[in-house]
C-alpha cells in the first residue's frame, strides 16, 4: 500500500540548524521537507504558500518567536507542530507553554540553541514527525491557577488504623506520553485537594522538563504536585512526578514510599509505565487505580496485564476520541483488562469515585 508522503517546514532562525534539520528528515523515505523559514514571520508567509502537514519549529527567534508564531497558527490554520526547545528552565517552561497552545510534541535540543550534536536526536525527530502526521489537533487550552485547600495535613494516617481494613491505602497511577502534559494538566486540574489517595505519574519527558511539569502542575491543582524524590512518602492529595530519566519504584514498609531507579529503560523509555505497574503490581493491601492516557507506542499495557494478575486493581483508558495519539490507550484496551473507556474530560470525575468506593 503506497504511504502518503509527509511534507514538513522546517522553522529555524539558524541556517546550521536548518540545514541539519532537513538532512535528517530527509533520510526517512516518507517525509519530505518542502521548505524551510528563517522565523515565526516568515514560517506563516511559508505556511499559506507550501501547506505543509508538519512543522517542526524552535522556540527561541527573533521578529517573531516559536511561541507567537504558534498561537497564530493554531488561530489561523491548525497544523501538527514539534517545537524545538533548548533543555535550560526557561526552555522547559516554553515547550510546556506550546503545549498549551496547542503543539503536539517538543524535543529538548541536546546542547543549546545550536546544537552540534543534533545526531543524538535524529531517531526521535523522525519518529516525532512521522506521529505528528497522525496525531489529533486540540485548541488551546488555559487552565486558572486554583486556590489550593489550606485544610489539607501534612500527616496521613497511619496505615494500620481501623478504616483501612480491607485495603491500607489507594494509589492512582497514571502514564501518559504524547500529549500528555495537556491531559495531564486537565485530569489533576480536576481533582480535589482532599483526594483520598496518592497519585504518581509517569510522562514520557527528558530530565529538566518534568521538574518544570510538576510545578506547572502544583500551580494548577489542588493537589499538592512535586517531582518525585528518593525516599518521597507517599501522602493523600499529594502527586508525584517520575523526574526524566529515572523509573518510579515504590516501596512497601509501614508507609509506601519511593525509590527512583537508573534501571535500563523498558521499551526505550525511563521513565517507563510498565515499570510504574509492575512495581505496584507487588503492594499487598493496596487498591491500585491505573490510568492510560494519549500517547504513542504501547507503554503500560504490559504492566497493566502484571497489575491484573495480582488482583486489586481497576483501569481506566482515555477514549479515542480525546486523545492526542490514540496508541498507549488502544493497546491497554487491545489486553482485554481496561475497565472503563472515559473522555478526558470525564477521568478525574471516576478517579475520584473510585478513591471514595
């Protein structure tokens, strides 16, 4: 069956950075670069003249940044955008920003501004285009900062008091990856402060970028959000974020706490979800609550299928029709052991009866 070709722009204010973009791309027989452009400004003049499919686009220019041409795109003509984001904090904060404004993805350039050593992320930038071309556009979103919930203690109950006799404690676990943030944003915007449960997360994110996703998250939330930390205990209304690069482990002593391990990646990734799973499937007395979201590739369903096995757990997958990329969620609906299919929209509302059931 002949593929559609994928005709991208690439945006760049570096000629060095252009040049090298395009090579890379050019290597994969189903994409296409069919123009480049210098900044913001002049992609969108580019934008009507070439009609691209894809664009990949950094986020620091002149005249017209990645950020504004962005919105103006997403405004005007939405297209599946990957920005281009330098791996410092401010970058970190912009690529989630474009998040936001509706890009579907971003890649961390390895050493700044111009890169030298862009042929470290060659694979990924493929791979990122060619799931670019599939993926579902969303408008924008902006969420409001929440008053947190001052009533909250520091000090959970211990777990050995009466009310948990049949479980010690609930955990939600939730894994997500292309699209993520904005899904992520949107189901922890939505839960309440008094959440009776801890929720860990795993997104798909190079280090640096998830300890900015867990403040972005904290601003947002009732919930009190953080990038995970060796030794973190595991408290109700609290999230925690797998920093980048490491997997989540969890431990079972007279609380439950976390280890952060450097164990090789499972599936290419680490974090991973299946480790997250696998790790939770062990806990005794604990009801486990797993959550797939968007996200390419099928991270989770094989940790899903250990989570199972050992009982306690209920599954909740993001609908098609809400998500970024469809992939993670379809494969841990193709294991048979997903119990229930929500919208985004709706997946806090059923977390929250669960953590109560």
């Amino acid at each position: 069956m002949h593929r559609k070709i994928i005709k991208v722009l690439v945006v760049d204010d570096s000629a060095f950075m252009r040049k090298l973009v395009q090579e890379f791309l050019s290597e994969n027989e189903r994409i296409a670069v069919i123009g480049t452009a210098r900044n913001g400004k002049d992609a969108l003049a580019k934008i009507r003249l070439l009609k691209p499919d894809v664009i990949t686009m950094d986020v620091e220019m002149p005249i017209m940044t990645g950020l504004e041409a962005l919105k103006l795109i997403m405004k005007e003509n939405p297209l599946p955008v990957i920005m281009l984001s330098s791996t410092t904090r401010e970058g970190a904060e912009n690529a989630l920003l474009a998040m936001d404004y509706g890009a579907v993805d971003f890649i961390a350039k390895p050493s700044g501004t111009i890169s030298l050593d862009l042929h470290l992320i060659k694979q990924e930038l493929i791979g990122k285009v060619l799931n670019a071309a599939e993926a579902t556009l969303l408008p924008q979103q902006f969420h409001p900062v929440k008053e947190k919930q001052m009533n909250i203690s520091k000090k959970e109950p211990i777990l050995t008091d009466s009310k948990y006799d049949r479980f010690n404690q609930t955990l939600i676990l939730i894994g997500t990856s292309t699209g993520g943030p904005r899904a992520l944003q949107k189901v922890l915007s939505d839960l309440p402060g008094n959440l009776k449960a801890p929720v860990l997360v795993v997104q798909h994110m190079p280090p640096g970028f998830t300890k900015s996703l867990a403040q972005r998250l904290d601003q947002l939330s009732e919930l009190s959000v953080k990038e995970a930390e060796e030794g973190d205990v595991c408290l109700n209304g609290h999230a925690y974020v797998a920093p980048g690069d490491f997997h989540l482990n969890i431990i079972q002593g007279s609380r439950l706490t976390l280890s952060l391990s450097k164990e090789p990646p499972v599936s290419g990734h680490r974090p991973s979800v299946d480790f997250m799973f696998e790790s939770a499937s062990g806990l005794k007395n604990v009801k486990k609550i797993a959550v797939i979201m968007t996200g390419m590739g099928a991270d989770g369903s094989k940790g899903l299928v250990k989570l199972n096995h050992n009982g306690h757990t209920v599954s909740i997958a993001e609908s098609k029709d809400t998500c970024v990329v469809f992939g993670m969620p379809k494969a841990a609906a193709a294991t048979g052991l997903v119990t229930y299919t929500e919208p985004l929209h709706e997946i806090a509302n059923r977390i929250v009866k669960l953590a109560e059931g």
